[in-house]
C-alpha cells in the first residue's frame, strides 16, 4: 500500500472480542473489524471463526509469540503507510496476558494512532461477581508452570493485601489451588470462574480448601479455563503500628541475613507485614 504524500500515518485499533458468548461483541468492535485493511490476530482460525459468524471478511496476520518480531515489522510499515489496521486475540481483551505489548509500543513511539475499542475482559468480568473486594485490586498474569517455581511465586504474593486475580489452565488447575491453600492457609477465600460466559460456564466462592474439593470431586469442573480471584491477606492496623519495632530488629539482622530473611523474621516477630518491613527498610537506605 503506497503511501502519498503528506498522507497521515494509519492508525491501530485494540479491539476486544468475546470471552465465549458471541452475543458480548459489541456493535463498534464489528464495524471498526468490518472496515480495517487488515486484522492481526493471535490466532487466525480461532478468530475467523468469530468474524464468519458475524458476516465479516478482512484480510488476516497471525500475531503471536512465535514469530511476532517479524510480523510486527510488517504490521508497522502498513501503518506508517497509512494503513488502518485491528489486534485482537483468542477472547477478551488484548494484551492481557496475550500477545501485543510490543507492537503497540512501537506504534506509540513511531507517532502512530492507538485507538481502544474496549468489551470483555475475563479479569474484570470475574471481579465483578466475585463478592470480594473491587477498590484495589492486583493482576498476577499465569503463575510459573512448574510446581518449584509456583511455590516461591505464591511467597512473594502471599502478603498482598490488595484482592488479587490470576489466570490458570485446565491441566494445572488442581496444583495451583492446592500450592495456594498452602501458601495463604485453606481459610483463604477465593472465587473460581470456570468458562466464562460459554456453555458450560460454573463459579465457586468459598475458602481455598473447599474449592479443591470442588476440583478433585467433579472431573468436569476441572475442564476448561479459569479465573481465580483471591482475597487479600488481612492485618491488622495494630500490626502495622509496630512497624518502628520491625525495623528495629531488621536492622539488628541486616549484616547477618539477606533482606528477604530479615524480613521474615521481622515479622514473625511483631506481626508487622513483611512486604511493609522490606519497602520500608529499603526506602530508608
């Protein structure tokens, strides 16, 4: 596509599509989909799928993980040329743990138009029916795949006192609620959202033990994808009002142990947050 001159550059839509429910895409998304020169999508047959049964017919890139450095190139020069063009993935919205952070960088550093054109989005979705906490809230993305990893991940997250939600796959389901009841105590409350919006779709609410019941008792309700959201690790403010004590005994240990292990023990010790100890101790430095 020639570009003449003095013509402006293109422009990029984001473009949320459906979680599962066909019925969710909006009116703007199928027209701004309807009129593009071309859609890049996560995966092209999952995608024309969508856009066949809404009557529309664009040409398609896949974009993904694999090869996206290439193809990225290509969707950039369509757009300096003044080319108006789509990203979309699987389900939701992109970006969201999908592919696209890098072109959409890029566009914005070369001068071209990023426009939102905003519809589900599964993290939201869930959080929204979850009956937890919505004022602060923490995205976590997939948790690491092999159980080692996952355990030190979940350390990290365990004194999140913000509601805080992760994305986990069919086939590992059962792991990472077990490593969770683990690493938060089984009293922790949770909601599972199983399939969103889709046929099958199944919710739970209660504590982090009986949701692995729910998981190991029904092989059907360990199907499909997830949502989990997790309720935020509760202290007390009287906790908190020993935070001069804290750093006090941090830094009686800070020439014996790591920051990490000071920390711990710091919190053992006066009940103070361990993530609170750390921020604060470093922010002395």
């Amino acid at each position: 596509m020639a570009k003449k001159s003095g013509a402006a550059v293109g422009c990029l839509y984001v473009v949320a599509t459906p979680l599962g429910n066909l019925g969710d895409f909006s009116a703007r998304g199928r027209e701004v989909l309807a009129s593009v020169d071309c859609i890049a999508a996560e995966d092209t047959r999952h995608s024309g799928k969508l856009l066949a049964h809404h009557g529309i017919s664009r040409p398609m890139l896949a974009y993904h993980d694999h090869g996206a450095a290439r193809v990225r190139g290509r969707l950039l020069r369509m757009l300096r040329d003044g080319a108006r063009l789509a990203l979309i993935c699987d389900a939701g919205t992109p970006l969201i743990s999908d592919p696209g952070h890098d072109l959409v960088k890029a566009a914005r550093e070369q001068g071209i138009e990023v426009l939102p054109v905003p519809g589900p989005c599964a993290l939201i979705a869930a959080l929204s029916v979850a009956g937890l906490p919505t004022d602060r809230f923490v995205f976590a993305g997939f948790p690491p795949a092999t159980a080692a990893a996952r355990k030190r991940w979940l350390g990290k997250m365990r004194d999140e006192p913000a509601t805080w939600i992760l994305y986990e796959s069919a086939h590992r389901i059962t792991a990472c609620v077990d490593d969770l009841a683990e690493a938060l105590g089984a009293e922790r409350r949770v909601f599972l959202a199983r399939e969103m919006t889709k046929q099958f779709e199944t919710h739970f609410s209660g504590a982090l033990e009986g949701a692995a019941h729910w998981l190991r008792h029904d092989e059907n309700q360990r199907k499909g994808e997830f949502v989990l959201v997790v309720a935020g690790c509760k202290t007390s403010g009287a906790a908190d009002e020993n935070l001069p004590e804290a750093l006090r005994v941090m830094a009686l240990l800070k020439d014996e142990l790591p920051p990490g292990k000071a920390a711990a023990i710091a919190q053992e010790i006066t009940g103070v947050r361990k993530n609170l100890i750390y921020r604060a101790a470093v922010g002395q430095r």
